[in-house]
C-alpha cells in the first residue's frame, strides 16, 4: 500500500512536470493547494513513511522466504515492467498515429494530451524495476524457485499475447482490406495497422528474450525445468486452450461460410464476415502448434517425488522420474551430461543417476551437498 501511493505521487509529480515542459508555460509549476503537483506532493508524503517502516525497516532485514521474493518478483520487478511496457506503448502508437496514421485531429498539443501521463508512468515503472532489480542483486542468489518461474512464464506470456494480438490484427486488416477492395494503407486500417506493429514491436521481443532465458535454463538444468509444475501449465494453457479456441474460431467461420451457401450464396461479404475468426484462428493455430510441440518433447518426464531433507547436517535431494522405456537411452545421456557438471560445483558431494534394473522406465537422481550454501549456489 505504501509503495502504491509513492508510485501514484510521483506519477502525479512527474506528469505535471512534463505538462510545463510540453506546454513551455512556467505559470504551470507555481504550486496551489488544487493544483497536481501538490496533490502529488501530499500522496507521496502520505506513502513514504508507510513504505519505509514496512519495507526498509522491516522487510529488508527478515529472512528472505517465498512472500518476499513473490513481492519483489511479481508485484515490484513484474509490476513495473507491466506498467513501463503499457505506458511506453501507448506513447510509440501516438507518435506511430501522428506521424504515418491518421490523427483524429490536426492539434499537436490535443493529440498528445494523453503522453505526459503516460510518460510519467512509464519513467516510474522503469524506476520501481530498477529499484526491485537492485534488491534482488543483494541478495546474491540464484534460486530456481516456483515464484520465479511464475514470474517468467507470466512475462513470457503478456509478450506473447501483445504480439499474437498484433499479428491477429493484421490479418483481419488484410481480410477487410480484400473484402472492401480497398488499399490496406487507407485511412480505414492505417491506424489498426500502426497499432498492430506496435503490439507485434513491444510484445514480441519480450516475449523473445525471456523465453529465450527459460528455454536455456531447460536445457542446462532439464531435469528440474521440465518437470516444473508451472512449466507444464504454462505449456498446457497455450496449447490446449488455444487449441479450444482455434477449433470455435474454426466453427464460427464454417457457420459463416454454411449459412451464406444456403442464403445468398458465397462471396466478399462471407470473407469480410468471417476476418476476426480467420485472424484469431490462424494465430492461436500457429501459437498452439508451437507449444504442443515443446511439450510432446516433454511429457514423458513426471517428477513424482522431490524432497530436500537433511544427511546429518547436509542437504540432499532424491528425484524419482518416469519415462517410456523407449526413451531412456537419450534421456540417461542427457542426465549423464548434466551430472558430470554438476559434480564440478563446488559443494557436491555426491550425484548419482541410477536405473530401476526391473522398470528401465524409472530413474533416480541423488545429490548430496556440503552445507546450504552451496546448494543455494547451485539452485
């Protein structure tokens, strides 16, 4: 709540700063109990001691469990990167609309009325992210945990979405374009077009990297990535509600295309009628083949058991994990790999990767570390 009102204060703070530079009128910084600024002033005054007592004074120096990275991580570096990436993008799409689209007026200052507040938005997201980065810089771990993966499938999933919904933009533009036996650059769909880039501009490289990132870490640490539980929802969801999707998408223009064969028979209209399905249909298509690609890979490894007890005073870790018989040669050659470098961490003791001898489709891992550090380290 307190770092709530610091961020609406100083939205409000820098909002009215960029309004007097924008505008080049000085008698807007002149301070008034009305007026924004002090509005601002009063709202960051009122949630900086409550942030600092809740936050500096205590939260800071408890121990560092699953709710404190769940807020840094999600609320602080998640937030922030929502509320910049919203902001940024609506300041690019005006700029986009004025310069190449097609403004809804010829005033400057009446179109960009919007971008100082979504400026200061975005200036503040961009400063509370820097701020929770340099947090969890602090703390010097590497920890591969449930919150943290909710955070980065959760990124890698808004990008994922702004770009399929620019993509999806662009092919009901095209449609409706053909339909309308018009130019796809007329003042029609210009501005839907420019907005579609700007979904497709912001959305996909976030969704680029971040998933870039998780598909290295499954690579380097297969057997804990891809037995995650998030990681197979994550998977789940895009291939398998999409796939529900695609296959109303492809009920709805099916019913477009069968009710105008019986009616007036087939033609423009039927295709201009059926843009939004088509679009939707041919990007969820394209989004659920790719995942259920990925996970059919992966299906065959069930973590059943995963627990982190105690040998005397040393951690340890025993992994039971379930595959088809038929796969087990390329999948104890991968575990082979890992375990050859796992062992070169300092504080591994021991790392063994057996086979059930009377169900080849069963194999265990066991680890045994030095002290918590270590496995901290290694985790």
């Amino acid at each position: 709540i307190g770092l709530g009102f610091c961020v609406y204060g100083l939205l409000a703070i820098i909002e009215t700063l960029l309004i007097s530079l924008f505008n080049f009128n000085k008698d807007q910084i002149i301070v008034s109990g009305s007026h924004p600024i002090t509005q601002g002033l009063i709202t960051f005054i009122m949630g900086a001691p409550v942030w600092y007592v809740y936050w500096i004074r205590t939260a800071l120096t408890i121990k560092k469990d699953g709710t404190w990275f769940a807020y840094v991580l999600l609320i602080g570096v998640g937030g922030g990167l929502i509320v910049a990436v919203t902001a940024f993008s609506f300041n690019i799409y005006s700029v986009l609309v004025w310069l190449m689209g097609a403004p809804t007026t010829q005033s400057a200052s009446s179109h960009f009325q919007d971008s100082p507040g979504s400026l200061a938005a975005g200036l503040v997201g961009l400063l509370v992210i820097w701020y929770h980065r340099a947090v969890l810089s602090h703390e010097s771990t590497q920890e591969r945990t449930d919150i943290r993966r909710i955070y980065e499938y959760g990124i890698a999933g808004i990008g994922l979405i702004a770009a399929g919904g620019g993509v999806t933009m662009i092919i009901v533009s095209l449609i409706e374009s053909i339909s309308n036996s018009t130019q796809i650059l007329g003042s029609s769909s210009i501005n839907s077009i420019l907005a579609a880039i700007t979904l497709i501009a912001v959305g996909g490289p976030i969704w680029w990297f971040v998933w870039r990132s998780i598909q290295k870490t499954a690579e380097l640490n297969p057997t804990s990535e891809r037995s995650s539980l998030i990681r197979r929802i994550y998977l789940l969801i895009l291939f398998g509600v999409l796939g529900v999707v695609s296959v109303i998408m492809l009920l709805l223009a099916a019913y477009s295309i069968f009710k105008d064969l019986f009616q007036q028979g087939i033609g423009i209209e039927t295709l201009r009628r059926m843009r939004f399905p088509l679009g939707i249909l041919l990007t969820s298509t394209l989004v659920s083949i790719y995942h259920w690609l990925i996970f059919r890979a992966e299906k065959d490894v069930e973590v059943q058991r995963s627990s982190a007890q105690k040998h005397g005073e040393k951690p340890y870790f025993f992994v039971e994990i379930k595959i088809k018989p038929s796969n087990v040669s390329e999948y104890m050659i991968a575990l082979n790999k890992y375990a050859t470098h796992i062992r070169k961490e300092r504080g591994c003791e021991k790392l063994d990767v057996l086979i059930e001898p009377k169900n080849p489709g069963t194999i265990y891992l066991y680890e045994i570390w030095s002290d918590a550090s270590s496995l901290q380290d290694h985790l």
